[in-house]
C-alpha cells in the first residue's frame, strides 16, 4: 500500500475502497485500515458481516460488540495497514430506517426516572427504548422460555412467616460475600456485550457497583476489556471473575493469572452452558454482527447465522469436567466457585472436590428449558448439607428471576449467602445509564430495608427457614386460576406508561 499513501502517509478511503471483496477485503475501524482478507473464514460473527463492510469503515457496527484490544489480540500485525485520511472516505448515505424513527420517537416519550419504582419497570421501558436486536439479545431465554418465567414466578410460591414486636428500629442489611463485605446481599452478575446496551458498556455497572458497595462479576464475553473494567473501579471495590473455559486451556490459564493479579477475588467457572442454549428470540432478530471477546479463531463448522449468543461463543469447551477442578485449583489461589449447578448430588461433589462455593443457576433461564429455578433447588439443597454437616463448607449463591427485595430476602431466609441479579441492572442501564442502575440498587436497597423490618429482622444472620414458607415451591402449574370478577374491578397501578400519542 505503501505507494498509494498520500498526505502525513495515510491510506486514502480511494485506495481502501478497492479491496472490497472475499478474495481482497480491508476494512476501516476506528480510522485505521485492516486487511482482513486471510481472516473471513475464521471470524466468530461469520464472514458475511465482515464483507458487508469491504472497502469501507465498519466501526459503527464493529465498536458495540468487540472489546478495544480484538485486533491487536487476534490480527497478527502485518495486516495492520495503517491510519486512513478520514477526510477521503465517502460518507455512507443512511437510508432512513422507519424502525429506528420510531425508536427515537419513544425515546423521546421515556418516563423520566423517578418514574421507575421497582426493577421490572425499568424492563417495560428498556423493551420500548432499545435496539430491537439488542433487546433480543439481553431479553431472550432458551426454547419456549419456561425456565426463564418460572425463575421469577417460583418466588411467588414462596410466602413469609414474619414475627412481630421485635423492636426494628435498626436494620442492618450488610454482610460477607467470599471474605469480602457488601452492603446488600446481592452482586451485579456475569452478562455479555454491555455495550449493545449503553456506549459505555459494563464500566457503568462498576460504576454503580462501586457507589452501593456490591460486587460485580465480570463476565468473559464483556464488551469492555477485562482491563478496562478493573480500571474503573476505585479504592478496595471487590470484583470477580466469570469464566467460560476456552479449549485452549493455555488461553484460560492466562486469564485467570492476569484475573488474579489485577486483584479478583473469586474465580466462577461457568458449568451450565457447554455449548449455548438456542434462544430463538435472538435468532429471529438475525443478529449477524457479532464477534465479542473472540478467543478463538476456530474457522470449524459453527453455525453462523443462529443469533449473537451461538456466534461469540464458539471457544467454549464442551469437554470441560469435574477432572479439571484440580487444575483450576493448582493455577490459582482466587477461591473457585462452580456457577450453574442445578441438583443437591453436585453440590456435594463440589464440596468434596474443594470447590469454595456454587451459583445454584440456570442461566436466567438462557441454556435448560424446564431446569427448575435456583430459589427450588436451594430449598432442596441446603436441608441435604445440614444434614451432612457440610453447610459451613461452601458458599451457596442463586441467581434468576431476582427482582425484589423479598426474593433476595427469600433466598437468605433459605441459606443462600447472596444472590446474583443480571438483566435487571442491563435494563436499567439501556433504558437510564449510570442514573438508572443506581437507582436501581437504591430501590432494591430501599425494600430491602423495609422488608427486613416487615418479617422482623434485624440483620442478615437473623434469616432463617423459619420465615417462609415453602409448601408450594416444588408445584410447577399455577395453583390459583386467575380471578376474572377481581380483574374486571381492579385499577391496575399507572406504570412507567409512555404519555398519550
Ligand atoms: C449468554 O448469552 O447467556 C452468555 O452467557 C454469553
């Protein structure tokens, strides 16, 4: 290229325009030129999305789900051409999209944020403001979405037993989490490409992890850099590691040490999603564009065309077992926690293998339709470790359908040490940005308060089983037909509604 490069020796958008097919393709990111020809078959996303952008600049679809350091990591650098004159480029002519008018127009009509009371209402807005694919994405659950429902309506079924005149002026709602102490019991968990969401991406709920004292899990298939996520917190603000284990095993072992040395303080293997669950929301929004975190450049035969989740996650090993704990325990000393079991039996194997804790999860519903909720296997699991005295020797976390401050309180009263709470906190996040996830975390805290005072308790260590009641947790059908006569009568709240068109 080198004759070709004109004024300070940047390429022109001319000459890059020539290479604008599979045989010789460049594209432009972020004002540089790349040649990209040799890489078509193996990107993770597919080649087709790369061609689209042949010749031309492609950062705008490229910038939300790659982290900043993919092509320094996975394009060897003799195909780094250089900067591009940005001045000589041909501006792309948009074609008005009515879709996104529309989505500006409701943007414009977003109920301002005090309006937001409770968790699900941020939800009911994100669903109206987001990008129809990344709203796929975030909001998708596997098959027919049973598990993912059933997450939340299985603490429907569970019902308070709370105790009167105990003098609750004091409420204290702090407690540990793996050595570390939280203001709540609950902790930002792992969700990928938070950049679809905000421009920012996952550094805004560091943000506002740091401001409530939580700690947030930082996902493998971020859309920031690892790095770049560990920069934004500040003082001794706690955050740990999700990993999805690559089948280079040199390439985990990397970013765990890397993990460990910036400081994370828990390393949880994800164990629920050998291969990624068919999300056909997702699918169907022909979400073509992606490639996040790609750790592999395995030009195999994935399946390209089935949906962001499918396509950034080919690295992934399915051959991932319990033989290798011993290994995960010998590269590192971050306490190691399997997230994704889903019955008692494994509990106990991970107890005996060494394991410091488990996320009894299901993946918010996003890999097993019909695995049961965690809140169900919680109840069934932890009267099995009291009873082999194995309680105190492993920390037990939920995750899915958390929404209120009553479910956390449910899943402690239970015997979980905290809960994990994902797509709340990206909704929030979409829809408001920093504002609206600490808003979020206000809310939660808020109720969190004003429940614990309501059922009688004064601090965390007070919960216990003998707050709720469970009888109906294990009934799967809906016990109580709904009351047609009730709901001819009753004045549903005014939620975040959007203001008459
Ligand atoms: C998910 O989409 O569920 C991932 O974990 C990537």
């Amino acid at each position: 290229h080198g004759s070709s490069n004109t004024q300070a020796n940047k390429l022109t958008g001319q000459e890059v325009a020539k290479h604008n097919n599979a045989e010789d393709c460049w594209v432009i990111i972020h004002g540089r030129a790349y040649d990209v020809t040799e890489f078509l078959p193996e990107h993770p996303g597919g080649p087709k999305i790369i061609l689209k952008y042949a010749g031309k600049d492609g950062t705008e679809q490229y910038e939300p789900i790659h982290p900043p350091d993919t092509l320094d990591k996975y394009l060897d650098k003799s195909k780094h051409l250089g900067e591009v004159d940005m001045n000589t480029v041909e501006k792309e002519e948009k074609e008005e999209d009515p879709e996104e008018i529309e989505r500006q127009e409701r943007i414009q009509r977003m109920p301002i944020l005090e309006q937001c009371y409770n968790l699900m209402d941020f939800e009911a807005v994100a669903r109206r403001v987001m990008k129809k694919t990344a709203w796929a994405y975030y909001s998708s659950g596997a098959d027919d979405e049973m598990t993912m429902r059933e997450n939340h309506s299985a603490f429907h079924k569970i019902w308070f037993r709370p105790r009167i005149l105990q003098d609750v002026e004091n409420i204290d709602t702090s407690t540990t989490m793996l050595g570390s102490k939280v203001s709540i019991p609950f902790y930002v968990t792992a969700t990928a490409l938070g950049k679809l969401g905000n421009p920012e991406g996952e550094v805004v709920l560091t943000r506002g992890a740091r401001k409530h004292n939580v700690i947030q899990m930082i996902p493998t298939l971020a859309s920031c850099s690892f790095d770049e996520i560990v920069d934004a917190k500040e003082g001794d603000q706690v955050q740990w590691l999700q990993l999805y284990v690559n089948k280079n095993r040199d390439i985990t072992k990397r970013i765990v040490e890397h993990a460990e040395s910036r400081g994370c303080k828990g390393l949880f293997i994800t164990v629920d999603a050998p291969q990624l669950g068919r999300r056909e929301k997702d699918m169907r929004s022909k979400f073509s564009d992606v490639g996040s975190n790609v750790q592999d450049t395995g030009g195999d035969n994935v399946d390209r065309s089935q949906g962001a989740a499918r396509a950034i996650s080919s690295f992934i090993d399915p051959a991932l077992s319990w033989k290798d704990i011993p290994w995960f325990k010998s590269i590192t000393k971050m306490p190691i926690i399997l997230k994704g079991v889903q019955r008692v039996e494994d509990v106990i194997r991970a107890v005996s293998v060494g394991c410091d804790g488990v996320v009894l999860s299901n993946h918010g519903g996003r890999q097993l339709d019909f695995a049961r909720s965690g809140v169900e296997v919680l109840a069934e699991v932890m009267p099995e470790l009291r009873r082999l005295g194995l309680q105190d020797k492993i920390e037990v976390y939920i995750d899915g359908g958390i929404r209120r401050a009553t479910d956390i309180i449910k899943a402690l009263c239970l015997g979980a040490k905290g809960v994990g709470i994902g797509r709340p906190f990206l909704f929030a996040m979409s829809a408001y940005g920093l504002p609206g996830v600490d808003r979020a975390m206000q809310l939660l805290k808020d109720e969190m308060e004003m429940n614990m005072r309501l059922i009688g308790c004064n601090t965390i260590d007070q919960l216990g089983p003998e707050f709720v009641d469970t009888r109906g947790l294990s009934m799967h059908s809906t016990g109580v037909p709904s009351d047609t006569l009730a709901l001819d009568a009753y004045d549903p709240l005014a939620g975040p509604r959007e203001k008459a068109r």
